[in-house]
C-alpha cells in the first residue's frame, strides 16, 4: 500500500471499481471541447500546448464558446454584491 494519503485513496478506490484516473481524463477532455484553450490553460495551470492538444484529441470547437458568450446580456454593475 502507498505510504501518501492520495495514493491511498486511489488505491481505495480501485478496490472498489472506481478509476478515478479515468473520470479526470474525462472530465479534461469534456472542458476542453467547451472553452478556448488558453483559457483552459490558464484555468489549470497547464501549459497552452497541452491544453491544444487535449482540445484536438477531444474534437472540441472553441469558436461555440465565443459565440455563446458573445450572445450573454451585457452587465452594467460587474461588483460581486449585484449578484444577490
């Protein structure tokens, strides 16, 4: 048994069936066919190149994304207590 508490709990879940390698990679791959990849970059921390390819490998169009947020209503107060 791994001596680090996240190995540990990988471990755990393992035994139990559950991969969860496998959910990140699927949850990486679903972002990346809904935003830009440098914003997914920067979001995670990873570099660009890296975020482009998980963008090409998962067939994502970033162009949906702009259109989207292009078509948001325009916000007059951008403070964080319009939000209530």
């Amino acid at each position: 048994m791994s001596s680090a508490p996240s190995g540990q709990l990988t471990q755990r879940l393992n035994q139990l069936g559950i991969r969860p390698h496998q959910a990140r990679s699927t949850a990486l791959f679903q972002i990346a066919t809904e935003i830009p990849a440098a914003i997914l970059a920067r979001t995670l921390g990873i570099h660009t190149d890296v975020a482009v390819a998980w963008q090409r490998l998962s067939a994502g169009d970033w162009a949906t994304y702009a259109a989207e947020v292009s078509k948001r209503p325009m916000r007059t107060d951008r403070s964080p207590a319009s939000n209530t």
